[in-house]
C-alpha cells in the first residue's frame, strides 16, 4: 500500500550508571558484601554503607555526610548490616523451605 509509512524503532536511552569509590569493606557474607561506598560521579559530600551482591547489584542501606561524624555513624551501622545479614543467611540455611 503506498499510504502506509513505518517509522523505525526508537533507538534505545542508555541507562545512567553510577560510579562507586570503595572506601571500607565491613565482611562478607556468602555472596554478599557490606562496605562503605562514595559516589564519584554525583556531588561530593555523602557516603553511602551499601550491599553488594551478583543477584541484587549495589544496594544503599544508608546514606550519611562525609565527614567525621558520618563516617563514625556508618563504622557503626556498617558491622550492624553485616551481623543482620549474617543472622539471615543462618535462619535462611536453617529453614530452605522458606527461600
């Protein structure tokens, strides 16, 4: 049919991606990591302590100002995160049925 017009297909929007500086890692659990992260690609001033795992990538858990007083909240939430998720992966490996 001469009337019809197809447009092409829109081309794809790149997805953003951020970039972390690792400033501290806590522990590792199984597959999963806890640290202390800063963004090198936003605006200065806020460190993040983060998850990290293949399955669920970077995941924030707090996010404090970078300076004396952040960085002692997040040595103290940091090693809290990681006991929490080491109490997970115990009740988890207890109890298979409720994965």
């Amino acid at each position: 049919m001469p009337n019809v017009v197809t447009f092409p297909e829109p081309a794809p929007v790149p997805t953003p991606v951020s970039r972390y500086e690792e400033i501290t890692v806590y522990g590792t659990v199984g597959p999963i990591t806890v640290a202390l992260a800063r963004r090198t690609d936003a605006q200065e001033g806020l460190i993040h302590v983060v998850l990290i795992g293949s399955a669920i990538g970077l995941e924030m858990v707090a996010t404090l100002p970078d300076d004396d007083k952040g960085r002692a909240v997040a040595d103290f939430t940091g090693p809290a995160v990681l006991r929490a998720t080491e109490l997970a992966e115990t009740e988890f490996a207890a109890r298979p049925e409720v994965c």
